[in-house]
C-alpha cells in the first residue's frame, strides 16, 4: 500500500499494552498488576474487565497469614505468607508455606511449609509438604525448557510434586515428581 | 423432587434489625461478604430440584428485587416456571400491604393455583444453612404428612427460641405441642422457618383461615394444625444460623470465620449462589495486615483487618485497624481509622482518624452512606 503510495495512518496508542506470548511476559504482566499504583489498572467500575465467575465465597485470611502486596481472589484459603504474588480463585496455601513473586492459578494446592519463589503454578497442581519450587541451589536440568527463562519456573496444571522435592530455577514440570510417579 | 415448588415469605413485619432494615427486608441483608440471606433458600431450593419458586414480598423489596433479577445466578431465568417476584396487591381480596403471612400467601394463591407441583416448600429468607429437602419430602411422604416443620436442636435454652416457633417431636417424628415465640420455652427444639406441605392442602388452608379473618400462618395455621392434622418434624443437623436481631446477624456472619461452619456452608458440591458482580481480585498493598477474616473480591486492603468480614469494593486505607467487624459494599475506611465491632453498612465514607467502638455482644451500626 506505501509503494502505491495509498492513505496509510498511524495512531499513536498511550496506554498499557503487552503482548503476551511467552511464560515470561505472562508472569511480567501479571506483576504489572501488583505494582502501586498498578501499571494496568483494572479496578475501574466504569470499564470493566468481564470474566467468567466461578460463585465462591469470600476468600479466608487465616490468623497467622501474612499477606504483603498481593492478589487475592474468591474461594482462596491462605494459612501461609504470600508475597508480591497472585492467587487465582479456589487456591489453598497452607500453614508455613511461603509464596513470593508467583502466579498461583485455580484450585492449586500449597501445602505445609513449601516454598514457591518465582513461580507460575497451574490450575488444581498439588506442591506437596515442604516442597521448593525455584530453588536456586538445586540442578534441575530434567526439566529445562526453552519455554521457561528468566528465573521462572512452571508447574503444569494437575501436576502432583511430591513432599519435600526441590526444582530448581528455569524449570518447566509437565509430569508428576516423586517415588512411584513420573 | 421435581414435584415441588417453592415459596419465600420474604418479610416478616415483626422483626427488624433497626437502621439494617430499614430500605430492606431482612432476606436483602448482605451476608458473608458477597451474598444476601435470600442466596441461602433460593440456592437450597434449586440444589433440591426445584424449578418453581415464587417469592412472597410485602414491603421494601426493592433491593431484593434489584438482587435476584430474573433469577439468572439460580438457574431460575426459565420459559416455563422459575422465578416470580410476587408483592402485594395494592386492591382486590387482599387489600394491599399486608399485616400477616396470611395476607401474604393469600396473594401468592394465584401462583399456587397456576402450578403444578403435588408439593410447596414454604420458607423465610433469613436462614443460613446449606440443605436440600429430598430427605425432609421423604420423610413428609412415608409419614403420609399433612405439614411437616424442618427444625434443630439447639440444645441449650438462648434467648433466640424466645422468638421462634418451638416444637414438641415424639419419638415417631410427629408434633405433638408447639409454641411461638414462647418466654419459657419447652424444648430447645427450634423451627427453622421452612414447611413442606401438598400444595392443594396449602390453597385450601389459606382460603380457610382467611375466610375466618386470620392473619398468621403460624399462630392461625400451624397452631391448631398440630392438633387436627398429621403435623411430622425433620431435623436438620448441619450448621444453621437464623437471622432475626441484629445480634443474631453479627453472630451468624462471624461464626463464617470458623472453618468447619465455613466448610458446611460452602464446601458441599450444592453451592450457594449470589449475583455475580464481575469485580477485580482484591489488592493488598505493602502494608496490610490480615487475620482471621473473609474477604470479597474488589477490595483495597492498605490496613490491618482483624476478624471480620468485609465486603466488596471497600477500601481500607494505611493505618486502619479493623477488628470484629462487618463492612459493607463499596464503603472506604480512610487512614488511621479505628474501628472495633462495628456493623458499617453500604457506602459509607469514614475520614481520616475516625474511632467507633461498640461492645462484642452489641456492636454499633453506620446507616447506609453515611459519611463519618
């Protein structure tokens, strides 16, 4: 069309735009949520965001939680500490688990003192008891993926990771760890 | 269980939660974060099969009619049946607003007459529990029942059984002695507002009992049906929380902190549905502090929220502190507040420092919008 030398025009879009197509992206515009003020603002009755709504009660904040500039939505139960993360609907996290910087989707389950730290965890995947995930002094070259850079590591949803396994840094689980599994 | 429809009485003009009720009926109360008391019956009812259910109003019911709409969140937007807003009629038999449940169901006798279903569940709408009725119908059925009460066993004489209809259950499940809203009352077994009876039975006793001036289904009714008719109780034995003081309102929501009340009420494959308001998560800041709380969706939490329930779209600003309390839709708590068992109902505004304390078994109540 330039070579015909037809009306071609340009706009000039200023608002937030990401193009999201990679796992790094994904949890890059996730955490623009959580930035305050957020850089994508979607608390904004007079343009909402329309979604498909699971009706779950309330989310719980258990007395011992900490919860430090997160993303919290219905049906979660959160038990643990969660840090500069966001919980999709249904997640449990459990008493002594910690979650920083991760995307946790619905229905996952934390449980008793695991560890996620830069993760994207997926829908209904189970990390068992003590569990690390993004641990940056475990080789988990098993599970490298050129999907996953940039320190995140992902959990495939349904994923069960057995208590007390360690995955390290740029990980990308997509069976099941532990004895007897795999 | 098909071959049931429901009814909602949802008013009942002798009870009133002073300033909560006072642009609502009691089933349009917010409870438990996002719900409103009505999601309870109105859920129980479509998880037991119902497809039918007409709703009884009498005054002030536009905010429970802008909630159920057109019943869309239960399923009950339907061609054939489902949901019916069934106020007064302002002329005519009834003569307009009502004085009692009779007045009310006697306007509700068109919609009996047009139905088709062998059996009614007639319910209030400030029961919290999550049941369904196949097995109090089954029971209604082997007993060859003409009314059968739903009720539970509170075990300890409280205040509340002095505002409820008490009943006397022999050992075959048959009642055999009532009373409401007795001042000693007899046993401690509580009705819990629902009654399942033939629907032709139920048109035939409400044009009785209207034809002889009553006004009550329970004192005109029920009273002189346990002695004249095949009156049968079922017990329910899941968590129940009435609402009908707004102590008993306080209570029944803070008892949703406790994770086995919790897991009653919501955890069951029956959920409870509400209108779904498409709201964002909610948003914790780097200060919040949280325990012990429910929280909806839509929030921003700066502050400290100790045991209590907050609603969505409320926000609660840096140094807040929170505790035992409820706080409705949309309302913002500035910074610094102090706020200690306190009911603070929709849209109200607290500026910057405020403090309201109220007592644990007497909390204080905010009126919707007000600006503090």
């Amino acid at each position: 069309m330039l070579g015909n030398g037809e009306n071609m025009c340009a706009y000039a879009f200023d608002g937030y735009w990401k193009d999201v197509g990679t796992v790094q992206s994904l949890w890059e515009a996730n955490m623009d949520i959580l930035q305050e003020p957020p850089a994508f603002e979607l608390n904004d009755s007079d343009w909402k965001i329309y979604s498909r709504n699971p009706v779950k009660p309330p989310h719980y904040i258990a007395k011992g939680a900490k919860i430090n500039n997160c993303c919290v939505t219905e049906g979660c139960n959160v038990y643990g500490d969660i840090k500069h993360s966001i919980l999709f609907e249904g997640v449990t996290v459990e008493k002594g688990a910690v979650v920083e910087d991760s995307i946790v989707f619905p229905g996952a389950v934390i449980k008793e003192n695991a560890v996620i730290k830069k993760a994207v965890i997926g829908e209904e995947a189970v990390i068992g008891k003590g569990a690390i995930i993004g641990d940056e002094n475990t080789d988990s070259s098993q599970y490298a993926s050129p999907y996953c850079t940039g320190g995140i590591s992902l959990i495939g949803g349904g994923i069960i990771i057995a208590d007390g396994e360690k995955i390290g840094i740029n990980s990308m689980v997509a069976s099941e760890t532990g004895k007897g599994e795999n | 269980m098909k071959d049931m429809m429901g009814i909602v009485m949802a008013d009942n003009s002798e009870l009133t939660l002073n300033e909560l009720t006072e642009l609502r009926s009691i089933p349009a109360l917010p409870f438990g974060g996002r719900y409103r008391l009505i999601d309870f019956i109105l859920s129980n009812m479509v998880n037991s099969g119902i497809i039918n259910v007409g709703i009884a109003t009498n005054i002030n019911y536009s905010s429970l009619m802008d909630h159920v709409g057109s019943g869309a969140p239960w399923d009950l937007n339907r061609k054939i049946y489902g949901l019916f807003m069934l106020p007064p009629y302002v002329r005519g038999g009834a003569g307009g607003i009502s004085t009692g449940s009779i007045d009310q169901l006697y306007g509700v006798l068109t919609f009996l007459r047009r139905s088709r279903q062998q059996y009614v569940v007639l319910a209030s709408g400030r029961t919290v529990c999550n049941m369904t009725f196949d097995e109090a119908l089954k029971l209604h059925i082997e007993k060859d029942a003409d009314i059968t009460v739903v009720y539970r066993d509170v075990k300890e004489k409280n205040d509340q059984l002095s505002r409820s209809n008490v009943y006397e259950v022999d050992e075959n499940g048959r009642v055999n002695g009532m009373e409401t809203s007795p001042r000693y009352p007899k046993t401690t077994l509580q009705g819990m507002g629902m009654f399942i009876i033939e629907r032709i039975k139920l048109i035939e006793l409400i044009e009785d009992a209207y034809a002889r001036g009553s006004h009550d289904f329970v004192r005109d009714i029920l009273m002189t049906a346990v002695n004249s008719h095949k009156v049968y109780g079922y017990e329910y034995k899941g968590f129940v929380g009435i609402v009908d003081s707004i102590r008993s309102y306080y209570e029944t929501n803070m008892k949703m902190l406790e994770s086995d009340v919790r897991r009653d009420i919501f955890g069951s494959e029956n959920r409870i549905y509400t209108k779904v308001k498409d709201q964002v998560p909610t948003q914790y800041g780097k200060t919040a502090e949280v325990s012990d709380s429910l929280i909806a969706d839509g929030c921003i939490i700066e502050g400290t929220v100790e045991n209590s329930i907050i609603f969505r779209g409320v926000h609660i600003a840096k140094g807040a502190v929170i505790k035992n309390s409820i706080v409705m839709q949309n309302s913002v708590i500035e910074e610094n507040c102090d706020i200690e068992n306190v009911i603070i109902d929709k849209e109200c505004t607290l500026r910057q420092s405020k403090r309201l304390v109220g007592q644990p078994n007497y909390p204080v109540i905010l009126p919707k919008r007000t600006l503090l």
